[in-house]
C-alpha cells in the first residue's frame, strides 16, 4: 500500500493526504500510510489552529526533512455531510447543540449534517486548500499563453476522496459529483487585455524560466509559506497549521516574486537572477482581485469530489 501511494505522490507528482490516525495522545505511533514517500500526513486542529486534537496520532519526533510531510489542518468540531445511513449519537447531538448547528447549516438541513472531530475530518480540509493554487497556476499558464484568447476556462479542481462510506445521493454533492453525473464545468471568466499583455511581458520578458505546474512539491512550498505553529504542539503539527483562509490570503497579495519562491527549483542559480528582474520590474501583484474572488467563489462551492468508496 505504501508503494502504491507513493507511486502516486511521487512518481505521478499528485498531491496525496492521509490521517495520522486516532490513537492519541500517547506519543509515537502514525498511520504508516501516512509516512509514504511524498505523502502529506494530517492532524487535526481547532477551527482557528490553537490546540491539536486530544486523540491526534502524535509522530515520536518530526525534523521537518522526512520524505513525507506533516501538517495540521481544521479537523475538531467540522461540519460536513452526514451520511444518511448513519443515526446521530447522543454526543454528536450534543456537539451540535454546544455549537448551534441550526444557525450554520439551516434548520431544514440539519438532518443532513454532522459535527464531528478527527484527523480523517482534517485531511480532506488540507486538501481543500491546494484548490485555489491549482486554480492560480492554471490561470497564469493561460494568461501568459500568447495563443490563449480573453476568454479562460480553467481545467476543474478534482478532490478523490477515499472513505469507508460515502453517500453519493446526498445534497452536498448534487452538483459536484466528478463522474458520470458532473455538473460543472472549469471556471469561466474575462481578462483584461492589459493585465495579460504586462503579465507576458513581466514573466515572459525577464528571462524568468518557470514552469507553471501543480504538482505535490508546489503543493508542499506553498504550505510551508503559509503554515503557522500551533501553540504548544511540540511537533504534533509538524510544519504547522494550514487554513483556506490563510491560503487566500497569501494568493491575494501574492506578487511574481512569491510564485519564483514557490515554483522555481530553491537549488537553481538563477533564481537570485530572477528575483533582481523582477524586482526592477517592480514586482507587481500577480492577480487581480475579481480573479481571486472568482476563485474562492469557485473552490467553496463547486469544485469537483470523486468518491471512491473502500467497500
């Protein structure tokens, strides 16, 4: 199995995520499919990254150069979509009322929704987040793309998410399904004929040699820049705690010099070259703000889930 992920995650450069597991808080046991080569492994945090999940796996030690990759992410008390084959225990509605699901979800949805904690909550959270880089790379290889007309249509976001049980019927995934019943399409939009012409020019005339790629290094470089310790982890969340609203944020005021940091090889000489054009180019923000808007719009309401059920 661990050969298999990490075929996937390293041979096929597709980001991977997997739970630590639930055993905790004794210290030293991981979800070994979470240490595969490539992986990303995922503990659970709070809501706002301040305190690990009690029964969090919790790694013996984490240096932050293993070939797999340990982060935290929203994992205790997230709201989802409740199977309708499983009945609600008493703890779960009394973790609904404590939190007052009513006034998120609608009291006509409730039926339809759980509050639950755990680091398999926390791993499809993570991978939520790679939705709006995804999206920012694929826009830039069409803005700079000199063929490419004003009018983009960007390839869809596709989450795979193995689970033990997986309601297909359910509400939430009406319109997001990526199989046979696919809804949505890519994320259309107009770009301005300035901002793609001094795009072209700035990344393309500066003698930059980027490749605009979305693969599981990218992936790992832009959660480094974002992760932010979790007080008194002591290296349960290994490089640190990991939000949508964080990711935002970053690809908000990202400028040209951010997307060298993130997608050029640390270990290229040219990369200090690059840095000094861009920065006497002026280093400009690298999107406008109806583009970033367009793309959270789009990655919290309709990206694509691929469920794949383990039985």
């Amino acid at each position: 199995m661990r050969r298999a992920i990490s075929a996937i995650s390293v041979g096929l450069n597709i980001p991977v995520f997997m739970a630590v597991g639930n055993d905790g808080p004794a210290v030293g046991f991981v979800n070994p499919w979470a240490k595969a080569p490539g992986v990303f492994a995922v503990t659970a945090a709070d809501r706002d990254g301040s305190t690990i999940f009690n029964h969090a796996n919790r790694p013996k030690a984490y240096a932050g150069t293993e070939d797999w990759h340990l982060f935290a992410a929203w994992g205790v008390n997230t709201v989802g979509a409740l199977d309708r084959r499983v009945e609600k225990s008493s703890e779960m509605l009394e973790v609904e009322k404590r939190i007052d699901l009513p006034a998120l979800v609608g009291e006509e949805n409730v039926d339809f929704y759980s509050v639950r904690s755990g680091t398999s909550f926390a791993s499809p959270n993570l991978l939520a987040v790679v939705c709006p880089l995804h999206q920012v790379i694929e826009h830039l290889a069409q803005t700079v793309d000199a063929t490419h007309a004003l009018s983009l249509t960007l390839r869809p976001f596709i989450r795979a998410i193995v689970d033990t049980s997986i309601d297909e019927e359910h509400p939430i995934f009406r319109f997001r399904l990526a199989d046979k019943r696919q809804k949505h399409s890519g994320l259309e939009y107009q770009i301005d004929p300035q901002y793609k012409q001094e795009l072209y020019k700035i990344i393309n005339g500066t003698g930059i040699d980027l490749k605009l790629r979305f693969d599981t290094e990218v992936a790992y470089r832009f959660f480094k820049r974002i992760a932010r310790p979790v007080p008194g982890a002591e290296g349960a969340d290994g490089h640190g705690f990991v939000s949508f609203e964080d990711g935002m944020a970053f690809i908000r005021a990202a400028r040209v010099s951010d997307l060298i940091d993130i997608l050029a090889d640390p270990d290229n000489p040219e990369v200090p070259v690059w840095h000094k054009g861009i920065v006497k180019a002026g280093d400009p923000v690298l999107l406008p703000l109806k583009v970033t808007t367009a793309i959270e719009s789009y990655c919290l309401q309709h990206d694509l889930v691929l469920p794949l059920s383990l039985y």
